[in-house]
C-alpha cells in the first residue's frame, strides 16, 4: 500500500498542474502600445499667403505758366497748396487693404500761353492724364481723378 500511497501523492500534483495548463488556452494577447501625442512644440503649418504692400500713387502737374492753386483728394481727405511753379509732383501711399481708393486732382491755372498735363502714376505705370490749356493770357481749371485698389 505505500507504493499506492506514495503513487498518488506524486501524480496528484502532476494531474492539477496538466489540468490547469490544458483549460488556460493560448496566453493573452499583450496590449497595443498607446499612439504617442505630437510633440508641442511642432509648430502647425502655416499656408504661404503673400503680404501686401501698400501702393505709390504720384499725381503730377506739368507744363508752361504758374498754378495757382493745387487741390489733391485721396479717400476725401483734401489737402490744398496756394500757387506754385510746375512742374508739380506729390507723393502719396495708399493702403493695401483690398478696397478702392478714390483721388482726385484740381487745378487752376493762368499764364501768358499756358499749357498744363496733369497726370498720375500708380506703382510706377501711368493710369490717368489729361490736358488743358491755350493761348493769350490763358485761365483756367482742369482736374483729373481715379481709383486705386488697396
């Protein structure tokens, strides 16, 4: 009997240890990684979008004779000069800013035989001229206007 004794307490281990190896199945599957965040200090994209610049519009007086009065607008704003010598040029900056601009150039003039163009030029490109003038002892008015698209 000590034989059947001593079988049984060495199978007996055996037994459970076959037994739970059997009913546990194949080991479970080990977990996914976790996506790692981007990096905060990535900086987004950015889309290429060009900057604007501001645009020269030059309003010029040319010719013979005196002016005796200047008046030039931009967006309303009127700015006057008293009489001056041709030729007669300013200088003014318009906005980029996507809406139209509207100028406007007044003159008057007198003279002997007077002759006067008056002109503007828009980033360097002529975009509006006329003349005025005569012969004798010449007086008069002549004004030139447009629009710039900021």
């Amino acid at each position: 009997m000590d034989f059947r004794i001593a079988a049984r307490t060495l199978l007996a281990p055996v037994a459970l240890l076959a037994a739970l190896t059997a009913c546990s199945g194949s080991p479970a599957p080990a977990p996914a990684p976790e996506p790692v965040p981007p990096s905060s200090s990535a900086a987004p994209a950015k889309e290429s979008v060009p900057d604007r610049q501001p645009h020269t519009l030059v309003l010029n007086a040319t010719g013979s004779g005196s002016l005796k009065q200047v008046t030039y607008t931009l967006d309303g704003a009127a700015k006057e000069t008293g009489p001056v010598k041709m030729p007669w040029r300013q200088s003014l900056t318009v906005p980029a800013d996507g809406k139209p601009h509207q100028w406007t150039l007044e003159i008057t003039y007198s003279g002997a035989s007077g002759h006067v163009e008056m002109y503007s030029v828009v980033d360097g490109k002529e975009s509006a001229r006329t003349a005025s003038g005569g012969s004798g002892n010449v007086t008069g008015s002549a004004s030139v206007g447009g629009s710039v698209q900021g």
